[in-house]
C-alpha cells in the first residue's frame, strides 16, 4: 500500500514551459487535491475533486489545470510556466466528504520555473 | 473568512523540555481541527485531529492538543522533546462535511541537544 505517490520529485522548467505533475492513490479514496507551499504561506488549495468525474477551483488556480483521469489519479498541468509558480506541489487524498476523516498527503514535487 | 493563525514563525526548545505550539482559529462554523508534521522533505502526516467529543486529543508520537472554543485555539503539546522532533508544524481547520481545508504559515520547531 503506497498511500499517495506523487511524480516527479524535482523539476526545473524555463518560463513558458508546460508540464504535468502527476498524482495516485491506492487508498480507494474519492476526494483528491492540489496545493502548493510556499514559505511563510502554508499551504493553499490550487483544485480538488470530490469525486470521480468532478473539479472544482480552490484559493489559487490560475495558471492551472487538473484532469481526474480516473478514481485513483489526479493530473496537475501548468500551461505555460511562470516564475511565480515556483513552489512544492502536494497531492492528497481523502475517504470522502460528508465523513469525519482526514487527508492524506503524498510527498511532494518541488517545482522551479527560471 | 476562515483563516488559521500560528503565531511563531521558529521554536527553538532543549532536548526534554516540554513544547507548545500555538495554533488560532477563525471559523464561522463548528471547526474540525488538526495538527500536521512535515519533516525535512518529506510531504505533511496527521499528528492529531479533533472533530467532537473530549477537548483534550492524543496523537501519535506523544502529542496532544487541546481545544477552547471560548480562545478559538487550538494548541499543540509535548512533555518532553526528542531530537527527532524537528520538523515543520501546520495547524489546519476545516468543516466537517466541506472539502476545503485553511492552513497556518506554520511554526518551525527547532531542538538543541
């Protein structure tokens, strides 16, 4: 049982680049999320999807794009990267809403756009 | 508007002393709370959580927290610190049957030996 994987670790991206980040779970979870972290600012919801088949924008989406490719992935797209979205990206995973239950989260991709 | 406060930025605590973590909330609605870790990088695990009952909560790795809805907080304790310890520390708030959950900036913890 991984939990959540997220993939790549690292990556280094010049301005105007495009790039996925990719993330799964094996937990059977229906709720999955994005967020970036930045020094001084925790962390910030970028999308989330509740369920299968649903997204919805959380406090900083733009700049980016999510795909729910299916229950157990969850797909990050920078379309055109900007120094700014420099940040550690986490994916978590959660049993569902409408339960008392927590996140989980994956291990991070640590972003730099030059 | 939902926000979460940690008042300091860096803790810096002796190997065996006890610790506290300070941890506000702003919350229009009955808040469920948690406290997670983030060692050095590593992505963040649930250390506690409180969504009813009992106001005092134990975690792993020997922490507990308590909360006071009349002080709208919601801090973070250990008897005594392990080196092991050192790590990054978030406070988040979220609704019970929401999706959204608001994080603090976060409190580093420093230990000396």
């Amino acid at each position: 049982n991984a939990g959540v994987t997220q993939t790549p670790k690292f990556q280094v991206l010049k301005t105007g680049q495009s790039m996925t980040l990719q993330c799964a779970q094996d937990m059977n979870h229906n709720s999955m999320y994005w967020y970036r972290q930045d020094p001084g600012m925790g962390l910030r919801l970028i999308y989330y999807s509740a369920s299968e088949g649903t997204t919805d924008k959380g406090e900083v989406p733009n700049g980016y794009n999510v795909s729910r490719l299916n229950k157990r992935e969850f797909s990050l797209r920078l379309e055109s990267a900007a120094p700014s979205q420099t940040s550690v990206y986490f994916c978590a995973s959660r049993v569902s809403t409408g339960l008392d239950n927590e996140q989980f989260f994956g291990p991070g991709t640590r972003l730099t756009v030059l | 508007a939902q926000s979460v406060t940690q008042p300091d930025i860096h803790i810096t605590v002796s190997e065996g002393a006890s610790l506290e973590l300070r941890c506000n909330y702003s919350y229009g609605a009955t808040p469920y709370l948690f406290w997670y870790v983030q060692s050095p990088g590593q992505g963040l695990q649930l250390l506690l959580k409180y969504f009813s009952g009992d106001t005092l909560v134990q975690g792993i790795k020997g922490f507990e927290a308590e909360f006071k809805r009349s002080q709208s907080s919601f801090n973070l304790r250990k008897p005594s610190v392990h080196w092991s310890d050192a790590a990054e520390y978030f406070c988040a708030v979220g609704a019970r049957y929401g999706n959204k959950l608001v994080f603090g900036a976060g409190t580093i913890l420093r230990v000396k030996s």
